[in-house]
C-alpha cells in the first residue's frame, strides 16, 4: 500500500490542489482510448422529450418531481456549517437555498474533503440514509483505518428504490457518485465474504436508489495535475503561511477535515494552518496509495475505479466539461486565460504542456483544461471503460453517459460559483443559476 513510485507526484499534485482549497478560504503520441477535446455547448442543450426549457428561451423552471438532488462536492470541499457565508455551491451566492425557492428538494453533502471515493462514497449513503458510517471490515483492515466514522442525522431516510435520488458532483464528486451507484446495484464481495454476509446494507447487492448522475468538471479519466510539478513543493508553504496569515482569527473554528478514520481530527482551538499542516504529515497523504484521492483522481487511478465498475443500466448519466485556456505561442501549449483565477494558473500552465508515455498516453488532446482537470477528462468514463458515451440528442437513454458539451471560458472555480456566482455565466445562460435550474429542470423531468 506504500506509494514509493507516486510519493513524489503525489506529494506535488497535493501540494498545488491544496493551495487551491486554500484560496477558496482565503476569498470567503495519440492515445486511441480519448477522443479530441470536447466540442463546444453550442447545438447541444436539448432537453429530454417532454421538458419545456431550450437554449433559445427561459425555462420555466418547475419541478417535475419532487425527487430530492443531492449536490455532491470535490476534492477539497466543504459542507454548509464549515465556512460561514461561503458556499460550496455558490460562493457568496447560496445556490442550494436559491434551487430551492424555485421549487426543487435540494441538499448539499458533507463528506470527506481529502478522502478516497470508496470512503466518501460510504459517507454519502449515510449523509442521504442517515446513521453511522460503516466504511466496511475488509476495506478498513487492508488499509488499516478504522472502520466507523461519523454519524449522519440523514436527509433522506425514506431513501429506497421507490423513492431515489438524483445526484450532482463536481470534480472528485462525480466519482463519488458513480463509485456510490455501484455499490448500491453490486454491493461488495470482499465485504460479504469477510463477514460472511453479515455486513451492511451498503454492500449487498441492491437496486436502483439514484434516478440520475450529473458531472461538472468530473476528471472521469484522472487528471494529469497528480504529476510531477516541482514548484508545488514550495507552493504548499506559501499556501499554509496564507491560510495562517487570513484565519488566526479563529474565522472557521469548527472547520472539519472529516478525516476521523485516520485519526485525524481537530483540537480544540486549534488554528487551521496547524490542522492541514497535520495533515500533511500524515501517513495516508505519503504512503497510503489506493484508499486516498490522490490515487483516485490520477490517469492511473481513475482507469482502474473506470475498469472496475459499468454505468448502472437503470440509472441517466450526463455530463458536462469546461475550459479556460487558449493556445500558446509556442509549440501549441495550451496557456490560461487571462480570466483563470490566479491560484489556478500554474496548473493551467502545466496541464497545457505536459505529456508522457506509459500505460495511458499523454499528448496534446490533453492540454485544454480547467486550471485543475484535463477538459477530454471530463466528457465520461473511457480510459479502462466499457461505458458508452453519446452526444445528447435530447432522447437520453438509461445506463449510457450523455455529454452535454464544453462549457468555455470557465474555470473549476467559475462552474461552481467561486469566488461569486455571478461574477461569470455559461454560454447561453443569464446568469451560473440559471444553468443549474435547467439541469435541475432536466433531471426532474426524467421518466421514472
């Protein structure tokens, strides 16, 4: 489970992502398994058979059903009690709370910000379900953490195949939310074989409890970030010196890592700098591999979560990618905008060049991107896949991903709503809230 070989990248990769989770506080060859980058939204926003919304007027914005959404954030991000007035979704704008005033049952998750997608997924079913999180006696025996972590009043108890959910990830949360469909169809065989079935309910095999999972930003197929960037390693001082410098104040005293599996948890009156600085000297961020987002969200990773699970044939998928870089002067490189949220920017400049070879090649369709995940990442499972991928035509189909287009000059931040949700607005959408009340008008509308 040591990462000798990754050590490094990792070690880099984490130091840059973290900076990134950092400031949005401090602002309160070929490779024939990838297609070209992503085409653009224009042409590609039909809705569903019999959903009234169209790029060329307003919706009308009314909840088909009352099937609950359930947002689902990444790497790096927070629930609604951890940073006062700053959301998630939304920034300064409450997007959850905004959703619901037009009519749609809407919750934020709470899960492990820096935790794998097998653990986060074990705490999103209890987020939903309500109780404690159960994170399975095999899985927490091999990677020697513990196997309970916190309890979830639930937001959904009357979750069942009759009464489902929709889910929406960004980033790390759309493989959270794939990871979770899966293990509520197929359960897990090492669970029920260690406990000779007697395990939770999570891993035994199941229906259909999600009617639909919607991507933003998903690095689907890893993104090239968790590579070796030498500069990181300085870059994570600088970041824990800023976050230091803006919340001596105490501004996020109950701020929580949600990392108590590994024991880590925060002191009371504990500063945050010290909290991440513990963190980061912390065994699981240097010699655990496959049990943290890190190994999760690279090439490597993200091939082999793609090889070990197929869409749910019962279940809508769509997804959507975005950008903000432009071609450089030289050698094509792809460099950011001038729009890019400074904190980003180093990342654009290094996913706009880098290429390898190995396994899973890299090369030059990999260069557009977000500051943080590689855009041709983010269109759906294909490195290690067998899921099947279509242009949404308006007629979506169960148990095949729909991609919904390029979102263009838009940020990881900008997608969702950071630093201010109407500071940028996506093609054809008056404003970032508008777009999501389309997707919420969607889903809602899909047939049962």
């Amino acid at each position: 489970m040591r990462t000798d070989g990754h050590l490094g990248r990792f070690s880099a990769a984490a130091g840059f992502l973290l900076l990134f989770f950092c400031s949005s506080l401090i602002s309160c060859s070929s490779n024939p398994a990838i297609d070209p980058a992503p085409t653009p939204m224009a042409g590609k926003r039909e809705a569903p058979s019999g959903v009234k919304t169209s790029i060329n007027r307003q919706p009308q914005h009314r909840a088909a059903s009352d099937t609950p959404i359930i947002l689902v954030h990444g790497f790096g991000g927070w629930g609604r009690d951890d940073i006062p007035n700053f959301f998630y979704w939304g920034g300064f704008t409450d997007l959850q709370e905004t959703l619901r005033g037009a009519g749609y049952t809407v919750y934020t998750a709470s899960i492990g910000p820096f935790s794998s997608n097998r653990d986060r997924a074990c705490e999103l079913y209890a987020f939903i379900k309500g109780g404690t999180v159960d994170y399975g006696e095999h899985h927490s025996a091999a990677f020697d953490h513990e196997r309970y972590g916190p309890t979830y009043p639930g937001v959904y108890p009357e979750w069942s195949e009759e009464n489902p959910v929709h889910l929406i990830g960004h980033s790390m949360g759309g493989q959270t939310a794939r990871l979770l469909a899966h293990l509520l169809r197929y359960g897990d065989p090492e669970e029920r074989k260690t406990t000779g079935g007697e395990c939770h309910e999570l891993f035994q095999p199941g229906g259909r409890r999600i009617q639909s999972i919607t991507t933003i930003s998903t690095p689907h197929n890893g993104t090239t970030l968790v590579n070796d960037i030498d500069l990181i390693d300085t870059i994570i001082q600088a970041a824990i010196i800023s976050v230091a410098t803006a919340v001596e104040s105490n501004l996020f005293p109950s701020f929580d890592l949600k990392m108590t599996q590994w024991g880590i948890t925060r002191e009371p009156d504990e500063p945050l700098a010290r909290y991440f600085t513990r963190l980061r000297n912390h065994r699981v961020w240097s010699e655990i591999e496959r049990d943290f987002s890190l190994w999760d969200t690279s090439v490597e990773g993200a091939a082999f979560l793609n090889s070990s699970m197929d869409a749910d044939p019962e279940i809508y998928y769509f997804s959507y990618a975005n950008e903000e870089t432009a071609t450089g002067p030289v050698k094509g490189y792809k460099i950011p905008e001038i729009g890019m949220l400074p904190p980003l920017m180093p990342g654009g400049v290094f996913l706009g060049s880098y290429t390898s070879t190995g396994p899973y090649p890299i090369d030059e369709t990999w260069w557009q991107n977000d500051g943080v995940v590689n855009t041709v990442s983010m269109r759906g499972p294909l490195l290690g896949s067998r899921n099947k991928i279509v242009d949404f035509d308006g007629s979506p189909e169960p148990g095949e991903w729909n991609y919904m287009g390029l979102l263009e000059s838009m940020d990881h931040g900008d997608v969702i709503g950071i630093p201010s949700a109407h500071l940028v607005s996506p093609e054809g959408y008056d404003s970032l809230v508008e777009f999501y009340l389309h997707i919420c008008e969607m889903i809602t509308a899909l047939p049962r």
